[in-house]
C-alpha cells in the first residue's frame, strides 16, 4: 500500500489549528503524536483501534496516551489517498461533540476550496530532545 498524502487545515487567515496546538503541548506528546501521524501517513483507512478510530460524519481519531492523559487528533479523508489534519485536543472522556463540530466544519470548508484550507507538510521529524534549538538550526541549515 502506497503511503497517504498528509495535508493540514488551514484556517482562511493562515493559521494550522494542529501546529497551534502541538506547539502548546511537551516535548512528549508532540513527540507520541507525531509517531501516530507518521502510521497515520503510512496505513491511511486501513489504521484501526487502538490507534485511530471513527467518530461519526466522516470525522476520525488518532488515539494518543501519554501517562493516563487522553489526547486525540481529528482528521478526515478526501478520497482514499489523502487524510486532512483538522485538530487536537486533550480529552477526559469521550470526544466532546463540539469538537466533532468543529472538525466537520473544518472538513466542509476544505472540501469547498482545498487550495485555501491546505497546508502541506513536507517532513515528519520528531523532536530531539538532547538536541539544543541551535544544533538542530545547524543541521536545517546544512540540509539547504
């Protein structure tokens, strides 16, 4: 099976509801969330529990533990070959329904005009975290 295309939402004003996100959360989660995206990325409809989960209207979750904290990310799928980042959140019990709201409003924004509500991403890395901010600005800076 052929990897799937990852894209992001992307608000009308630029902003990646997922990358605000991950950049509020530790160095762990973002971390076990990127592992997920990456299998997410890899298998595509074929990712099932316990990693990722249906919710309902076209709405799916990425399944991720950390220390008895729930985090989730919601996603969608255009076609069998791309899969839309919506957002994330930590949760306490089941998906809140307005986040399930929110995610389907992402997707029928995007469906509307996918050129706007995309954001690509062009690698997955996860975080070093022996890594200090400007060693991994040399080793970006070397790769260009």
């Amino acid at each position: 099976m052929a990897a799937t295309s990852l894209v992001l939402f992307r608000e009308s004003d630029g902003t990646i509801p997922i990358t605000d996100w991950l950049n509020a959360q530790s160095t762990k989660v973002v971390a076990k969330c990127l592992v997920k995206i990456e299998r997410l990325k890899q298998l595509g409809h074929e990712l099932r529990r316990p990693e990722a989960d249906y919710l309902r209207d076209s709405i799916y979750e990425l399944r991720i533990g950390l220390r008895g904290q729930n985090y989730r990310l919601l996603y969608f799928f255009d076609g069998r070959e791309v899969v839309v980042l919506s957002h994330g959140l930590t949760k306490e019990a089941a998906v809140p329904v307005k986040e399930i709201e929110l995610a389907i409003k992402h997707r029928q924004r995007y469906l509307k005009n996918r050129k706007l509500h995309s954001a690509f991403i062009l690698q997955l890395e996860e975080p070093n975290e022996d890594q200090t901010p400007e060693e991994s600005n040399d080793q970006t800076n070397e790769d260009n």
